[in-house]
C-alpha cells in the first residue's frame, strides 16, 4: 500500500470526527491555526501533514491524538 493510502485514511477519520461533532473546516482552521485550505487537503488526503499539525487537529477536535490512527 502506498502511503497515500495512509493518508487518505486519516483524512476520512477527521471528516468522520469533525462532521459528527458538528465543525465546520472553517471553524476547524480557527482552532488550529491552520489554512482552511490546507484542512481540505489533509482530509482528501493530499497533505503530508506532521505529527504535531495532527496532534492540532485531534485537540480542536477534542478527542486523543490515538483515535485518529485506529483502524488506519
């Protein structure tokens, strides 16, 4: 599997989070920090994103940085 495949994994699980508790990326940027763009591309999987960015997103999100890595 490539690691593409990793990422687009991750992706889906944040979108799964995310819409589940009701964020909008937009509102999801604001928290983080980060470029509401660059949230898209971390959720379609085209991002590369780092550890620490991941970690960003699991607290705006509220939820343990290792529920985003099961399953995946």
């Amino acid at each position: 599997m490539s690691d593409n495949f990793f990422y687009k994994k991750l992706g889906k699980k944040i979108i799964k989070v995310r819409e589940r508790k009701k964020i909008s990326q937009e509102n999801l940027s604001f928290s983080t920090g980060l470029d509401r763009t660059y949230i898209c591309r971390i959720e379609k999987g085209l991002a590369n994103p780092t550890l620490k960015t991941i970690e960003k997103i699991a607290n705006a999100l509220k939820i343990k940085l290792c529920l985003l890595f099961e399953s995946i």
